[in-house]
C-alpha cells in the first residue's frame, strides 16, 4: 500500500511542478520541451545530470528566460559542471546539431548541449532526455534542427540517426551508435527483419 500511495505523490508532485512551470513560463520556443525535461529530470527519469547538464551560468540563464515567474526553491538539485569524459565526442554533437539549427530563437544553442549531453547515456535517446515519449524528441529535432531532422526521413532511431550523421562527416560509413550493446532494445535494432 505505501508503494502505491508513494507512487501517487509522485505524480501529483511531477505534475504539479509541470503545472508550475507551464503557468509560469515566457511563452518562448523550447518553453515546454524544458518543461518537460525538467519535471522528468525531477522524476528521476533520464541521464542528464543536475542542471540539465548544462553550466550552472548557462542554467540560471535558461529557467530566467523561460520560466521568469517560477521559483524552483530547492526542487531541482542545483546544476554541476558536464563531465568531463567524453567531451571531444560531445562536442563534435554540439556541432553537428549547431550546424543545422533553425536560427529562430538562441534557446537553440542551448538545446544542442542538452541532447549532446544525454547522448552519453544509454537508452533512447527521449528517454535519456528525460521527455515523455519519442514523439516530443522529434518535435524537438524538428523544431530546433529542422534541416537534420529533415535528413531522417526513414525514421531511424534519433541517437544512432546522429552518430550516423557524425561518421558520415568524417567519412566512416559503418558506424554503430553509442552504448547499443546495453540498450534495452538492442534485440529490436540488430534483430532479423520480419
């Protein structure tokens, strides 16, 4: 009986601090995309570490901007420094993904270090994010990086799409994503197909 009571103060409280935020947020590009990486990340879904695995200056910047009239208190862990490992690799991400961005809002910059971030992390890469389904990763690709999510256009799984994507610019054509022998799905990507 406690599992299940504690399970509903979960969801009332993660649903509460998403109620928050969308009532408080500035009505910008990314406002519910943030939102909902948040709330998971306060869920403890996802890979991302505190901050959403940006800067701690670069965090505070972001929840200024989006979410003004929102006082986090001490709901959210305070933000650290990325990791250090990985960071040639993470980078080459940021790239990529900054290469083709839509130009329309600078929340876009900030994007790119957020899914290069969870990029380190070995589940879908939704999930790693923190978001609520794959659906909302590929609004987010659309509406960030509208040119590379254009190139998916047989929709092959987001990470290993980018990956994909990072070896074709160096001119490596069989290139596996990242982490994939500890995927949980690993028997649906490298299955025979029926």
């Amino acid at each position: 009986m406690n599992c299940i009571a504690l399970t509903i103060d979960n969801l009332e409280k993660e649903a509460g601090l998403y109620g928050r935020l969308m009532i408080g947020r500035s009505g910008l590009p990314n406002d519910e995309l943030f939102a909902r990486m948040l709330t998971g990340q306060a869920a403890g879904n996802g890979v991302l570490p505190p901050g959403l695995g940006l800067y701690p200056e670069t965090y505070a910047k972001l929840l200024a901007r989006h979410f003004p009239e929102v006082d986090l208190g001490d709901e959210l862990s305070s933000p650290r420094w990325p990791e250090e490992r990985r960071l040639t690799e993470r980078q080459d991400l940021i790239d990529l993904l900054l290469d083709h961005r839509a130009i329309a809002d600078q929340s876009e910059v900030w994007m790119a270090e957020i899914v290069a971030a969870a990029c380190m992390g070995s589940d879908h890469l939704w999930q790693d994010l923190g978001l609520w389904s794959r659906t909302d990763l590929s609004r987010l690709m659309a509406d960030n990086f509208p040119h590379l999510a254009a190139k998916n256009d047989r929709d092959m799984k987001w990470k290993k799409f980018l990956y994909r994507q990072l070896c074709e610019r160096e001119g490596v054509y069989l290139c596996p994503a990242p982490s994939c022998q500890v995927c949980t799905d690993y028997a649906k990507c490298f299955s025979p197909e029926q």
